[in-house]
C-alpha cells in the first residue's frame, strides 16, 4: 500500500516538476509572472490528442514538435506582448502588475479558443495503456514514460543551466537583471530565451499529461496553481527546488487522494502553500532574503 | 455641490424600480451589485496594486451563508453573521499573504475561490449529506435592489472618504513604492489588512443581498470564477484609483456582458480576454485618466 502510494506519488510528482520548472524559468529570468502557462500546457495537450486521433501520430513522436512549437509561441509572446510591457515599465513595479493582467487575457483568449476548437468535454486517449511492474506494483507504461521524460528534460536542463556558459548567462539574468548588462549580456535576449524554454517546457509537460491524464479545455487554471505553488515552494527561480517541490507535491497529493478523499487534494495543495508563506516564504530551499 | 449631484442621482436610482418591468428591474440589480462589487475591489487593489482575484471566494462565501443560515436566523442577523464571516476569511488570507510581496497574495487569490468550493462541496457531501440549498426568503426583487443600492452608495462613500483619509495617504504611498513607505512610517501590513478586510466584508454582503435571487443555491453556482474577472476588469476599465472609475466600467461592461453571455456564450472567453489585454496596452491607468490625458492634450494645443 505504502509503496504504491510513493511509486505512483513520484510518478505524478514528475509531470508536476516539469510543468514548474517551465514557470519557474519564465518568472525568475523573464520577470513574468505567467497565469496564462496552464492554458498553453493544455493547448500543447490538445494537439497531441488532435495528431494522435486524426493522423496516428504517436505522442513520442509529436513531443519534439510541440516542443519546438512552444518554444516558437513564447518567444513571439514575449517579443509581441510582454517587450512593450517591460519596455514600458522601465525596471518598476508595474512590470508585475501588468504582466499579471496580460497574461490574464491571454488565459481566456487561449481558453475561448480551445473551447471552439475542441469543446468542453473530457478528452483522453488509450496510448501504451498496459501495466508494468515496479518493485511489485503495477504502473501503467504511458505514466512511466512520461515519468522518464520529466526525468531526462529535468536533469538536461539542471545540467545545462550549471556547467554551460549559456546557463551561467541564464543565471546571472535571474540573479540581477540590473547588473547583468554591464558584463556584456543582453538581457532582453536572455529573457526571451528564458520565456520561450519556458513555454517550450510547459508544452512538453502537456504532451505528457496528455498520454495519461484526461483533461477538459477548462483545466488549464489547475495546472498553472499547481505549478505556481510549486516554484514558490522550491523558491522563486530555483531549478533543483521546483524538481524537489514538484515531486513532494506529486506524492502528498496521490497520499491525500488515497488516505483521505480524492476531492481535498486542491485543499492539500493550499495547505502546503499556506505553510510555506508563513513558514519560509522564501522557499523550502530558497537562502533568506 | 460635489455632495448634491450624487445625491440626486442616487434618489433617481432610488425611484427607478417603480417604473421598471421585471426584467428591467434584474439589470439594475446585475448593474448596482456590479458597481459594488468593483468599488469594493477597488477600495484595497486600485491603490495598492494588490491585484485580488478572490472577488468570488467573498462573493460566494456571503451568498452560502445566506443559503445555509435562512432558516434558522431573522435576515439582519444573517447579513451581520455573512459580514463576520467574510472578515475573518478575509483576515486569514491577509495575514498569511499581505505581508510578503505582492505576487504571493495574487497566487493566492488566484486559487482561493476553487479552495472554499471545493471544501464546502467536500463538506456538503461526506458530513452534511446535501448539496445544494433552498433559499425562501420574504423579500421582493425591489428591496433586493434597494438594499444594493444602499451598499453601492456606502462603498462609494467609504472609499471617498477613505481617500481623503490617513489610510488612503498610506494605501497610494504603499502602491507608489513599498520601502518609501515603510520608511515614512506606515505600517505595512495593517493598513493593507484594514483596507483588504473592509473590502472583503462589502464583497460577503453583496454576494449575500443577491443570494435571494438564486432559491436554489450550490457550491458551482454561487463560486463562479467569471463574478472575479469581470470585477477586476470592470474596475480596470473605468480606473482603479478613481472614485467613479469603478462604477464608470461596470455598467456599460455589465449589459455588454450581458449581451455576450446570452447571444455568444461561446465566443465569451475570448472577448473577455481581448478586453483585458487591451485594457493593459490601451487605457492602463482607466478611461477615466485617458480622457483626461486627452482633453489636457486638447488645451495646450489650444
């Protein structure tokens, strides 16, 4: 009982990692605070379905594309929407404020779309639906697989941001946007980098919700809470934290959804985000402020 | 003079149900509960720059109220207990988020609303035993309105003289530049706890004015996001900061809204989403601001 509850915890806590390395990446280099990202998650989810059923297209295979194409939208979002708002803050509070409320409209625009497109129902998809057994409890392949992506994308991209000189550019942007140009970086160009990885990240974790979980087109504010809660618990802009906190919230939510109810996991979630602002609002990991 | 106009306006409001036909009269109320509702909002976000996405969460928890307390307790206890309730939700939520930044109070707004559905709905079903409720209550849908006049009007003069006041000196100077005023001595926190709890008991006692209208109440009903949205870009339209701002964007969003939700409720989402992204590149600071941008223009010129 008790390990399948860790083993199916881990499991969905990899999705969660994923979803919140991408907001993370978005919030700490880019400065924007994204409560469209759940709504490009979906939209990423939705196109899988959509190759999956019209064409045959396996998941696997279409991953490296909405991948790509995630990267491309965020990088038009934030040289279309979010430059003229930065440009237009001038390095001020009302960056935050404004990013909030655009990206707001951008969660109903994606929404309204996805409802025309596809309509309100329940949308899932059987794809290598057969049990495997780990450690005696038996895991559906297409959550394995999706596990290992999470775990291969993750690990990549911890790698990357620690040992390559982009990453180092990557940091120091997160770190002082104010100082970074006086080292020769151009922060706008980090920045939409940071934002496009970040849509790029969350399409792939939609194509893997996509091959498990059933979703509707209204969905898409669950996942971006979910994912907020997480950064904030692995401390703003912290990659090794958003991975940690992803998968501790992966295994409280299948604990509580097995122990208790299935209907207070939300309620679980918000508990722990309640402990964390009022115990270390810095993050769980995050070095006092 | 500043004292007489609103005052008139607010009688003529006052006699219009006596010549309105029954669907009239649900526009005026839809129209005066969105007025208070977005002044409410406005009252703590337009000065702060808190941007507060719970609206529905007080809203609702008002509205519960009333559908859980109408058989038991005369109606000015209920609407004194929905205020009681919706101060202390208010009060836990501002303690544990309005002293960090910003961005977390958001966040936290942001799930707050689907949080208390979903516990009320739990807690309906596993220990209750019934979801959904039954409000009979004697009042007519002109006394509805009339009580939400009277809030509509409260609200605005609460905020006028709010504004005037030492609190809205430290709200303005805390949405300016939080160090600067923690530096000249304003206590952060409880200034934006006293401001973000009158707001949220108006909100509990809008939402428990209108819950009349509903008879049947549920969790779903009453916690519908969209009541938030709308508030907020309302609000945003007019001029968060401005008196009449408020007001300004809820009546002509209200019936457009109106319009949209029984004509196109497909299309809904997207316009509201166009509106709100126009409102940040087009008119950040509200119409209000805007036209006088313009009409100073227009003198210099002259």
């Amino acid at each position: 009982m008790l390990t399948t509850t860790v083993i199916l915890g881990l499991v969905l806590g990899g999705t969660y990692a994923l979803l919140a390395l991408g907001l993370t990446l978005q919030y700490g280099i880019a400065r924007i605070m994204n409560l469209a990202y759940g709504e490009l998650t979906l939209l990423s989810a939705f196109v899988v379905v959509a190759l999956f059923q019209g064409l045959g297209l396996s998941p696997l295979l279409t991953l490296p594309l909405v991948a790509a194409g995630g990267y491309g939208i965020g990088w038009l979002l934030y040289a279309v929407m979010m430059r003229p708002l930065v440009a237009r803050s001038q390095g001020r509070g009302r960056l935050e404020v404004d990013s909030i409320l655009a990206t707001f409209g951008l969660l109903f625009l994606i929404q309204g779309g996805l409802l025309l497109a596809f309509g309100a129902n329940f949308t899932s998809i059987s794809y290598l639906d057969r049990g495997v057994t780990v450690l005696g409890v038996s895991v559906a392949l297409n959550r394995l697989i999706a596990f290992g992506i999470c775990v291969v994308v993750g690990a990549a991209l911890v790698v990357a941001l620690k040992t390559t000189r982009w990453g180092l550019i990557m940091r120091a942007v997160a770190l002082t946007p104010g100082s970074a140009p006086l080292v020769g970086i151009d922060v706008n160009r980090a920045a939409r980098q940071g934002f496009a990885l970040g849509s790029a990240l969350a399409a792939v974790a939609g194509a893997s919700i996509s091959m498990y979980q059933t979703f509707s087109a209204t969905a898409g504010v669950v996942f971006t809470m979910k994912a907020l809660v997480i950064v904030i618990m692995g401390g703003v802009g912290n990659v090794p934290g958003a991975l940690a906190a992803g998968f501790g919230l992966g295994l409280i939510e299948t604990f509580v959804a097995t122990a208790i109810d299935p209907g207070l996991t939300l309620a679980a979630t918000f508990a722990i985000f309640l402990l964390v602002l009022l115990w270390r609002p810095q993050g769980l990991f995050g070095a006092r402020r | 003079m500043r004292l007489i106009l609103p005052l008139i306006c607010l009688a003529v409001l006052a006699v219009l149900p006596l010549h309105f036909s029954d669907y009239g009269l649900g526009l005026l109320i839809g129209a005066a509960t969105y007025v208070t509702l977005a002044s409410a909002w406005a009252l703590f976000s337009g000065h702060t720059h808190y941007i507060s996405l719970a609206t529905v969460a007080f809203y609702g928890a008002g509205a519960y109220t009333v559908a859980v307390l109408n058989e038991v307790l005369p109606y000015p206890a209920i609407l004194l207990c929905a205020a009681v309730i919706g101060g202390t939700l208010a009060l836990i939520v501002g303690l544990s988020t309005l002293r960090l930044r910003g961005v977390y109070f958001v966040i936290f707004s942001f799930g707050l609303a689907e949080l208390i559905r979903q516990l009320i709905t739990w807690y309906e079903v596993n220990v209750t035993g019934t979801l959904g409720r039954y409000i009979f209550l004697d009042i007519t849908t002109r006394q509805i309105y009339w009580q939400m006049l009277a809030l509509g009007a409260a609200t605005i003069a609460l905020t006028a003289w709010i504004m005037r006041a030492r609190l809205g000196l430290a709200l303005r100077v805390i949405g300016d530049d939080e160090t600067v005023a923690a530096h000249s001595g304003v206590n952060l926190a409880r200034v934006k706890l006293i401001a973000f709890v009158l707001s949220s008991v108006i909100l509990t006692l809008a939402g428990a004015i209108t819950s009349p209208r509903y008879v049947y109440v549920e969790p779903s009903i009453v916690f519908n996001p969209t009541v938030s949205f709308l508030t907020v870009i309302m609000a945003l339209l007019g001029g968060a900061n401005r008196l009449w701002g408020p007001a300004l964007g809820a009546v002509p969003l209200f019936l457009v809204f109106e319009f949209l939700s029984s004509n196109f409720p497909d299309t809904y989402p997207i316009f509201l989403g166009l509106l709100f992204i126009g409102v940040v590149f087009v008119v950040p600071d509200g119409l209000i601001s805007a036209a006088e941008r313009l009409t100073r223009r227009g003198q210099v010129r002259a």
